[in-house]
C-alpha cells in the first residue's frame, strides 16, 4: 500500500505552540494491508481515523518502532471494499491537473505535541524584528512525519494540496517549494491554499 495523494488542512497555534492537522490520504493498495503511515511526535489521544466516504471510524493501533528512531507505526484496518476510483484534482488557479489512481480515501485527525522535533516555535521576542512569532520545521532525516501522517519511505512520493490557518498578521512564506495562494476569510485568520502537482517525497517543510 502507498499513499499517491495527500489533502492537508493545518492550524497553526502559535498559543499552544502546537499544530492541529487534518490529513486525507488517497491511499492505492491491491491486497489487505494495514500498516500505512508513520508519526512522531502526536498526541495519541488527539488521534481520531475514519473512512472518508462512510465517515465511520477505523480501528488503529500506534506501535512504538525502537528500530526506526523513535518513529510510531500508524497500524489502521483499511475497508475490506476496494475502490478503484480515479479522481483528477482541479484547482481554481491553474489549468494543472493530477492524476492518480486510488483504491482508500481516509481522514486522520491529530494534534502535535510540544516537544516535537520536527517543529521550532519562537516568540516574537526571539526575532529579529521583535512583531511577530515564527515557526521552522525541521523535515531532516524522518521528521516530516512529527508534521503529519506520511510513509517514511524516500521511494514514496505524492502530490498534494495544504490550506493552513493562522493569525491575520502571520502568513505562510514557503511549503516545500510549492504554489502559493492567500485568502483572507476574516480580520482575525490568515489562510493560504497551497498545492503541487509534480509527485514529491515525505521530506516537506513549511515555514509560518
């Protein structure tokens, strides 16, 4: 099994210094398999795994991996149904498409932790010029996985989209290198959609 797809729905809070995500992973497999993604750093009991179209809940099991560098082995029990769909995704503000073919469409919620060695928060005291917090992730060796549910495998690689929130002053200034558009819904929350359309691996930054 290996994820083509990845649809990311990020809020930053730059309070709790944490992130809570959403991850919709398009997921193409032609046996039953239930050991998908990997994670590091989460919130174990912030973790919540349902089947996109039904919206019932997925039975999972996280496995500490003393093998793999502290990394969690994100066990879910796939649906025994298979679904040999193929969606090509259109966005707004471009004429590229993707194309993958999949078979699971699951959703993953989940909160980081504070002590994540994936993300690097600091105040506005700590820049340079003193306005605004900050925050660097760290994707280097198999962090990505402490910023949200992928394969911890270099010969993976998917497109994906991202639409991550945070305060109306704070603006999203990279994300792997991807296209960019902002949207402001209100006075109080900056959001920008974010998408690529060329498969990448799980070695993805974002820099808030």
């Amino acid at each position: 099994a290996k994820v083509v797809h990845t649809d990311l729905e990020l809020n930053i809070d730059f309070n709790e210094t944490v992130i809570h995500g959403k991850a919709v992973l398009f997921i193409e497999s032609k046996v039953d398999c239930d050991r998908i993604v990997n994670t590091y750093g989460f919130q174990e009991d912030k973790i919540s795994v349902e089947d996109y179209f039904t919206g019932n809940a997925l039975v999972y099991k996280i496995n500490k991996d003393v093998d793999n560098i502290g990394s969690n082995t994100f066990l879910i029990m796939l649906p025994r149904t298979l679904r040999n769909d193929e969606r090509v995704h259109v966005y707004n503000n471009t004429v590229n498409k993707i194309h993958f073919l999949y078979n699971y469409r699951i959703r993953i919620e989940y909160k980081t932790r504070k002590d994540s060695l994936a993300l690097y928060w600091l105040r506005s005291d700590q820049t340079s010029d003193g306005t605004h917090p900050f925050l660097l992730t760290n994707n280097q060796f198999t962090n990505a996985r402490g910023i949200f549910p992928c394969q911890d495998s270099p010969e993976v690689r998917f497109t994906y989209t991202a639409m991550v929130r945070n305060y109306v002053d704070i603006i999203c200034i990279d994300f792997a290198h991807a296209r960019m558009q902002n949207i402001n819904k209100n006075h109080w929350i900056h959001v920008c959609v974010l998408f690529r359309t060329k498969r990448m691996n799980h070695l993805l930054e974002i820099n808030v």
